[in-house]
C-alpha cells in the first residue's frame, strides 16, 4: 500500500478564530465548510492534539505541531505539575485558560489525558510534556 499526499511534523493551516499570543497552547483541528481550520478547545474533553507555534488573527494562517509519542512538546500550564503527572485541558470553564494544560484534578469528574510532564512546572510556563493519548480518565470519590 502506498501513501502520498501526506505530511509529516509542522504546517500551516487557517485559525478559526483569533489566536495572537496563544502560542504553547493545545488547540482541535475543525472546518469551516470543509476548508481546515484550528481553534481552541471548546470542551474539556475537546481532542486537541496540535500544539500552536505561531498564533494569528481569525482567517490567518497559523504554524501547528501535532503531538506524538515520539517528540517532547511545550505546552502552556495551568497551576503547577511534577514529573509524570498526567496533564489535561485546563478547565476551559476560563476563557483565559483555554487551550492550556493543567495535572490531573483530583476532583470528581472525566478528563481527557493527553501527555505526561517531564519537567517540574509552575502557572504560566511552557512545560516539557511528552504527548501520551492516554484517553479518558474518571475521577471519583
């Protein structure tokens, strides 16, 4: 079987909405009528599998990085994380936080495990997280 017209590692693509000065942060791929289009995380649970490496404004085109086992990524934390913490979407309940990544609660819920921490992190760092889609995870008392 052969593959072609494929790509491998950075490209661009159109931003959904507007994403100045989100760099480091995980967004979704979607479409706007079939056209592809990144945009922030709408729910906590959101597959948002693409780190942004240079942001733009609504309609520009915008650099991604799709996460993968294989490549450490940067990504924009929300609290505090060890090493090997699992990370998740922080709660996009704060616009402000959308798209950032935040350690496992350990409040009742379901998260979405995306990557693991390598590096101690603190609020508003570029963490170092190898990609691990882990899936869901549910939290309970």
């Amino acid at each position: 079987m052969s593959q072609s017209n494929t790509r491998v590692g950075d490209f661009r693509v159109l931003a959904g909405e507007n994403l100045v000065g989100m760099e480091g942060r995980l967004v979704k791929m979607t479409h706007d009528t079939g056209v592809p289009e990144v945009k922030l995380p709408a729910a906590n649970d959101d597959y948002a599998l693409y780190v942004l490496l240079e942001g733009g404004a609504d309609g520009a085109l915008v650099a991604v990085r799709p996460t993968e086992i294989s490549r450490t990524v940067r990504v924009t934390l929300k609290g505090t994380c060890n090493p090997g913490d699992v990370l998740v979407l922080a709660d996009i309940g704060t616009a402000a936080d959308k798209g950032k990544v935040r350690a496992l609660p350990t409040s009742v819920g379901t998260y979405r495990g995306l990557a693991i921490a390598e590096e101690v992190g603190v609020d508003g760092q570029l963490v170092l997280a190898r990609p691990a889609l882990i899936g869901n995870i549910t939290v309970s008392e």
